[in-house]
C-alpha cells in the first residue's frame, strides 16, 4: 500500500498513518444533535469525513466507521418541549432529514450509526469505574470527572495544565477559555422532564461527552485509528472525551486526531445573531444543486478555512456542471468509436492522484489534475474518462451519473425557460411535433439545449467546451 500521511491535531504534525490491525482503519466521526436542520458548516466536516473514508477505501483499506447520533443532551430536550413533543419522535425527525441531506451530498452512510439512547448502558458503566478509581465524585446534582486527576489533561487542545480550576459546570456548552470539571451525569431535575434513565448513583441522564467514549469503544474497541471532527470540537468535547475514555481503561484512546476547519459567512463566523447560517435547503433554494456545493468545498483544504459567498458557489457550480457535461461528452465520443485505456498513461496519472489524497487529503490538487487531463491532447477519450470515473470513487461528485428527475442544470435555468420546456414535453407527448421543434429552437435561442433520455427530456446549458 502507498504511504498515507495525515495532520494528527494531538501532535500537530502530518504523520505517517500506521493502523492497528493491517489493512483495516476504524474511524470514529462526530455526529449531529439532532434537534435542528444541519448547516453548510456542519456538512463541511461530513463531507471531509467522506473523503477520508474513501480515500482510506481507495487505499484497498477495509473501513469501518462510526457516526454517532447525539439523540439526548441539553438541545434535544429543550426542542422537544418547545415542539411539545416526545423526545424520540423530535430527534426521529432531525435524524430522518439529516439522512436525506447526507444522501443528497453523496455522503457515504458509516458501517454504523448508533444513537446516545441505545448506549446508556456503558455510559453508566464508564461512570463507576471513574467512580471506583477516585476520578469522579458526586455532589447533590450530579456526577463530574476531576480533571485535576486527569495525565496531561488538555493535551489535544495544547492546554496550559497552569489554567485548569476547580470550577464545575453541568451544562454541555461552556466557556471555551478554561478548564473546568464535567458532568458525567446529571440527576433528574424539573428541567428535563420526562426524560431520565435509572443508574445505581441515580435516576437522570449522560452528559455529551460520556456518550461518545461509549459509542465509539462499544462500537470500535478502546483504542481505535481515528477520530474525527470540527475544530470546535477539540475543546471541550474531544478533549473530555480523551480524559474519561483514558482514566476508565488505562489506555490510549485515539492514536489520530483530524479535525476539518469552519465555513466563514462573507468574511464572518456563521451565527444566528447575523442571519447568516444556510441549509442544504436555502441552497436549493438559490438553485444551488448539493452536489455542485460539494464540489465547492473541495476545492480548499479541509484544515483551511474556507469563505462562503454566493458568488463563490454559483462559480463553483458552473464548473461543476462544465466537468460533469464533459464527462458525458467523453462517454459519448467512447461509445462511438473503439479505444483502448492506455494503461501506462492511465498508471501515471492514478499515481499521482493517489499522491495527492494520501498527502493529508490535498484533493484541491486532485481535481487540478481532473482538469489537466481532460486539456491534454495525446491522450485518448477512453484513457480519460476511466481516469475520471475512477477518481470519482473518492470525489464522490457522481459525475457518471444523470440526476432523476431534472438534470443538475435545471436548478439554474430561468423560470420562463423551464416553462417552455414544459410546454416542449406537452406538445411532443401529445405528437405535435411541428409546435415541439419549434420550441426547442427558442430554447436553443435561449442558450440552451434539449437532450432526450429514456423517453424523457432534460435541458442543459450550452457551455463552452475550449478546456
């Protein structure tokens, strides 16, 4: 196998990966509250976490990942008494339309997705050997880790130890500054409800950081190859995680930390105060297909910070659109004519490409090289097309695929176009073939062109093909 590097958060450097078990990788990725719509900046750490799964697949690893589904904490209890509702059928809800948007993205689905609620079990188990050890106590609202007992607490985040205090706090969202004890387990107060779960300390719930060391050893065993997530995950949530998961089993949790940077808004963090936090929907809403927003997001590193405009993502989709019709292009001269993949060529550019994926997922410089191969002139459609498909295994942009329904570019044809086409599938279906032909030349006036597929017709913007 090929040399794999990755930047390691713990250690801050790009390190060779060595995996535990050879030719396996188990990777653990942070996964959603569900108790609201997941962001644009959300779907930038999952779409990075598809990357690394594939390109560790494209590697011929055998992967096996975790998604966690964080389906009881502060959030997810309050929405459920705002919507006054249970709390399994509000999380149901966002977990069913977190899955679409994921689906929507080509995002693959990890091996397994476990929910906080099925995993109490070794929550409270994790709970008393901390208990046991001296390294949690309980005070009259609940159970908290002492981070003063914890070996180089704060390592993954770069703590100062000289910081760390003897404060508690029993919420999950805390200050980011300092170092505080933390809630293993909060006791039933008037607060939650109806939500709580029976332990021998206590009737009540986890906190969030117990829940995912007991997701991700249940699930990968108590020490596992990676662990992902945002940035604004290491402190505090990974960092706790680390302090528990080692203080209850005495080994090393993680041996690589790899953390995907945010999304700025125009220049500015993403916050609800400034209006400025999109959905996959408010996407759609500006004919923005998902997939060209993937695209988008890889075009910059995932451990640089990338900034959204809507000039930057109409910019990315037209590329988008312009690769995916050359690709079909290429299928189309493949089809009419005999080629043969000239495997020296083809040898050539897989290797570089695998050198770009595997140098700490560069696959900005990955699709640069998309785009020298379909410019360079000496080499056959054939040979080009399988490079691109089989690059595609890790860009995940189903650029051999036409899109059910509507083709991408209907998402950005204008109104009065689109209903011309309509009135073009009319008159056809109805065998008026003089008014259908004399409507696909307005339409070809327009810019545009229609292409009939399997008894259906789908329009595409007239792009320039000089690559």
């Amino acid at each position: 196998m090929t040399e794999i590097h990755l930047h390691n958060t713990l250690t801050g450097k790009k390190e060779k990966f060595t995996p535990i078990n050879n030719g396996e990788v188990s990777i653990y990725s942070c996964g959603p509250t569900v108790y609201d719509y997941a962001h644009i900046g959300n779907f930038r750490t999952f779409v990075f976490g598809d990357i690394l799964r594939r390109m560790f697949a494209y590697n011929g690893y055998t992967v096996n990942q975790v998604m966690n589904i964080t389906d009881v904490d502060d959030k997810t209890i309050k929405k459920s008494q705002q919507e006054k509702i249970s709390l399994s059928a509000v999380t149901r809800k966002y977990e069913d339309l977190f899955l679409q948007d994921l689906q929507s993205l080509n995002i693959l689905r990890a091996s397994k997705t476990p929910r906080a609620t099925e995993s109490i079990a070794l929550m409270v188990d994790l709970i008393e050997k901390l208990l046991e050890k001296g390294i949690a106590y309980q005070t009259s609202d609940g159970i908290y880790f002492d981070i003063s007992k914890s070996e180089d607490y704060g390592a993954l985040a770069h703590l100062n130890k000289q910081t760390i205090n003897k404060e508690r706090v029993a919420s999950d969202e805390y200050d980011k500054e300092n170092a505080k004890d933390f809630a293993l387990w909060k006791l039933h107060s008037p607060e939650d409800g109806e939500v709580f779960f029976d332990a021998p300390f206590g009737r009540g719930r986890p906190g969030w950081h117990i829940e995912c060391s007991a997701m991700s050893m249940e699930n990968l065993g108590e020490t596992f190859d990676i662990h992902t997530g945002g940035v604004d995950l290491i402190f505090p949530h990974h960092t706790n995680e680390i302090a528990q998961s080692q203080a209850a089993t005495g080994k090393k949790f993680v041996n690589y930390w790899v953390h995907g940077e945010f999304i700025t808004v125009e220049g500015e963090k993403m916050s609800k105060s400034l209006g400025n936090i999109f959905t996959l929907s408010d996407l759609k809403a500006r004919k923005i297909h998902p997939l060209a927003f993937r695209y988008w997001l890889l075009t910059s590193h995932y451990r640089t910070p990338a900034n959204f405009t809507w000039e930057s993502l109409s910019g990315a989709q037209t590329a988008y659109l312009k690769l995916k019709q050359t690709t079909t292009n290429l299928k189309t001269e493949v089809s009419k004519g005999i080629f043969d993949i000239e495997r020296e060529i083809f040898d050539k550019n897989k290797k570089e490409f695998l050198e770009c994926i595997n140098d700490d997922l560069n696959i900005a410089k990955a699709i640069g090289l998309i785009w020298q191969i379909l410019k360079e002139k000496e080499m056959n459609e054939k040979t080009k097309l399988e490079l691109i498909l089989d690059f595609d295994k890790v860009l995940g942009l189903k650029l051999s695929e036409n899109f059910q329904g509507q083709s991408l570019e209907e998402n950005d044809v204008p109104e009065h176009v689109l209903e011309m086409k309509k009135e073009h599938d009319e008159a056809r279906a109805s065998k008026n073939f003089q008014k259908s032909d004399e409507l696909r030349q307005e339409i070809e006036r327009e810019g545009y062109s229609l292409e009939d597929k399997n008894g259906e017709s789908l329009i595409r913007k007239h792009l320039n093909q000089n690559l």
